[in-house]
C-alpha cells in the first residue's frame, strides 16, 4: 500500500529531555490517523517535524516518498497543516488572507479561494477583518488555509479546538468528503477521545513522547462491543442481580434500580425469562458499550503497569 507519510525513528530532545522517542507512524491514502494524548505528549511537536518547522534529533519524515528534513520544497509541496496559531493576517479579511496565500502557490485560483471558503463554511463571512473573527472562524479559516492547494495530506493540530458541538460535525463532514472524494489522508491530534472516535481510521495513543499502542477503529469497536452489557432497570435489584449471578454465573452490578449484565447478546432472552417468570417487572433493556476512553484507560493501564 501507498503510504503518504511515513515517519521513522523520529525523536526530538529539548536540552536533555526527550519529548519524542523513536516515533513510527505510517499512514495511506483514504485514511484518517488521530494522534490522541494529553498535554504536553508531543502531539504538536511531532507535526512540527512532519511540516518541517522543527527538525528531528534523530530520524526522518517522508511525504508521498520525499524527505522532509533532505527535500524540503518536494516533500512540503504535498502537504497542508494547521498547527497552533496560523499566521493569518488580522487586518485583512478572509478573502484576502485566503488571496494571499494562494499567490505563493503555482496554480491556485481565485475561483478556489471562494470555494474554499465556501466549503468551511466562511463564505458570507469573508469580507470581515480576520481580528473580528471567534476562535472557531479562525480555525476554520486556518483549515481553508491548508487545503487551498488540494495537498495530498493534511495535518491538523487540535482541530475542534474552540468549535461549538454544531462546526465539529461539520468539520466532520468536510474531513470525510475530502477524503472520500480526493483520497487525501489527515492526520489529526486531539486530546478529546470521543471526537476522534467519531473520525478516525486509526488512532494512536501516545503519553510522554512515545506510542504506546496504534489500533484501528475497527478493531476498538470489536474490542468494544464484545464488552458489552446490558443494564436492565427493573423492581427488585439486589434479589434479580442475586438470581442472575447463581443462575447463569454472570457477575451483576446493581446500580440504583438497574442490574448490569455483562454477557453475550444471545444469553439475554434466558435472563429476561428468568426474570419473568419470577415476576420481576422489567422497564428498559439498554445496551452500554465501552466507549473510547474506557479503551484509552485500560491501555495506559496496562503500559504503567
Ligand atoms: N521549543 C521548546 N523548547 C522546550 N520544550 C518544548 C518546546 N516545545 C515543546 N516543548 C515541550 O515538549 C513537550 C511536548 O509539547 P507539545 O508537543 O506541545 O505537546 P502537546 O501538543 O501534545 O500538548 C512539553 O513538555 C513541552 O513543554
Ligand atoms: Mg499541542
């Protein structure tokens, strides 16, 4: 398969800490990767090297097979990034900051700095000083930045950052499109799971500079939905709990006035008959799946262990 970015051993001191260690990262064509952790994991730091902005101490980054840190102009003409603050211009517009930018590209058009801005989402906005804009324009406006040019990758920094719940579903869709209609590949950072599990292909946890694990959703949502269980709210708790587990050797919770089972869909029917025919009246059968996060836990669990 063709990766459009590869990065290999790639590590980054700051004085003499390490706050990248010997990082792998490989990502297709099609694909969204999301480099999930908390602050100050080396999220950032990592996209700085794969945009060239901050050399590695040791390794290398390709882009669609061209060496960053050895064929910079080759490599980075493939790529689009919003990292931190973009270095747009507060006293001109959008239209203009957009225009700007697609001056120091060969072929970029005035007809796709409308476009653009269309798609994001800015375009009845655009001639609004940039200084006036919120926290979710700009990053808006810094997403229409990256992919004027059409790149063949684009990194994203924190994307949802200052976006309300109705602009990260958008985002959403405009990330999905473009990598369903142009088969780009993104590569995002986030320290909010339940984002990234919505968007991503694969995701890779990482805590104090090192990968600690790279799984595909795919497999998480196996992972997850095999752990299912089932919280069955019911009259009398603590007896139906007590009956289940020496029934069916299943260890029940009892939360409030639910029992949580942790079984196999095809088991429910016998527990529920089991129920009935104790006269146990049952109000709702819901299903909890572990979420992202609870993957998350586990996996830093068992690292520090
Ligand atoms: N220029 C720098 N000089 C020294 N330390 C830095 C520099 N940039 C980042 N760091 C440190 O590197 C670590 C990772 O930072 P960063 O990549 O910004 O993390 P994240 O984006 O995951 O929050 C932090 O401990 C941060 O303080
Ligand atoms: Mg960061």
């Amino acid at each position: 398969m063709e990766h459009i970015l590869e990065v290999k051993n790639v590590s980054k001191m700051y004085g003499t800490k390490y706050v990248l260690k010997n990082i792998n990262i490989n990502i297709s064509k099609g694909e969204i990767f999301g480099f999930i952790g908390p602050n100050g994991a080396g999220k950032s730091t990592l996209m700085r090297i794969i945009t060239g902005m901050t050399t590695p101490s040791d390794g290398q980054v390709f882009i669609c097979g061209h060496s960053v840190q050895k064929d910079f102009e080759k490599a980075i003409s493939n790529i689009g990034a919003t990292i931190e603050n973009t270095n747009l211009y507060g006293y001109m517009t959008a239209k203009q900051n957009l225009t700007y930018f697609a001056s120091l590209y060969p072929n970029v058009s005035k007809d796709r700095v409308i476009d653009t801005l269309e798609i994001v989402g800015l375009k009845d906005r655009m001639n609004e000083p940039v200084k006036n804009y919120s926290l979710g324009m700009r990053q808006k406006l810094g997403l229409a930045q990256a992919m004027l040019h059409e790149p063949q990758l684009l990194v994203l920094d924190e994307p949802t950052n200052g976006l309300d719940a109705e602009s990260v579903i958008k985002l959403r869709q405009i990330l999905r499109k473009l990598v369903a209609e142009k088969n780009i590949a993104i590569l995002l950072s986030s320290h909010n799971l339940s984002e990234v599990e919505q968007l991503c292909d694969t995701v890779a946890f990482v805590d104090h500079g090192s990968i600690i694990e790279t799984r595909t959703m795919n497999k998480i949502k196996q992972e997850t939905s095999n752990s299912a269980r089932f919280r069955i709210t019911l009259n009398y708790p603590n007896y139906s709990a007590k009956m289940i587990y020496l029934k069916f050797n299943i260890p029940v919770e009892v939360a409030g006035n639910s029992v949580l089972v942790p079984c196999q869909e095809t088991l429910l029917p016998k527990i529920i008959d089991a129920l009935r025919v104790r006269d146990i009246q049952i109000y709702a059968i819901n299903v909890e799946t572990k979420s992202l996060e609870d993957v998350y836990i586990d996996i830093i669990k068992t690292h520090n262990r």
